[in-house]
C-alpha cells in the first residue's frame, strides 16, 4: 500500500520508538508500506531530521532517507487546483494524489479539512494502523 507520512510523524516515531508513530516507521521500513515522496518532502525529513534539537545521528538520519530513496516510489506532481489552509502541508496532498497513495497519515488531521481527497484518506497513525491491523 502506498502512502504519504507527515513529517510530524516521522519525527514522533523517532522520538518515541514504542509508540503509534514508530509502528508507521517499521512498515515502511520494512516494506509492508511504500512511501509516496517527492524532492520537496525528502528535502524536508533531512531538514527536519538534523534540526540539533533532536541530535539524531546524521548517519541513521541519512541511512533512513537513502532507504525511502531506494524503496520509495518518487513522485512527479500535478499542482492542487485548490488550497489548503497551510499552503505548507500541499505537496503532502500533492504527493499522495499524484502518486496514487491510499493515506496521508497525520498527526496534524485538522490541517486537512476533507476527511478524504479523491482516494486518498487523511488518518492519523492509530486510524491508519486500524485499517491495516488485518492485512499486515
């Protein structure tokens, strides 16, 4: 199944390797999900992904984007014909429409007003994972 992560949901599953957020990283990482990105949003992971605050190691941080490189399905966006409220979560929706991406998975719901555009469903890392608990 292909799918668009907020970045916010890379950053908690780093941050908190047990948790709902994490179990999302495992699947990409192990290849259950595949991650729709285009050069907008791997730029933006490595942006976010060094930022000190964090200190993750650069080498993890680096080993982590060059596996989404490898595994990920790189995408060529179409530009919205409408806006979101943030024009900063837009190439998510992009990515995921133009990329054929069943889900974006969010921990910030609220900035993607429709509960679904077109196919692609906006979940949070709970919802997502209930979806999936049985095909998984």
């Amino acid at each position: 199944m292909i799918i668009v992560l907020d970045t916010n949901v890379v950053i908690s599953g780093t941050l908190k390797p047990y948790g709902r957020a994490a179990t999302m990283l495992r699947l990409v990482t192990d290849g259950t999900t595949q991650l729709a990105y285009d050069l907008r949003l791997l730029s933006e992971y490595r942006d976010v992904l060094n930022r000190p605050k964090f200190n993750f190691a650069k080498e993890n941080v680096e080993l982590f984007l060059e596996q989404i490189e490898e595994e990920g399905l790189l995408v060529s966006v179409r530009p919205l014909i409408y806006h979101l409220p943030d024009s900063d979560d837009e190439p998510f929706l992009e990515i995921a429409l133009s990329g054929g991406a069943k889900a974006i998975v969010t921990g910030n719901k609220r900035h993607f007003p429709k509960r679904q555009y077109g196919e692609v469903r906006i979940l949070s890392p709970a919802e997502f994972l209930e979806v999936v608990k049985d095909k998984v």
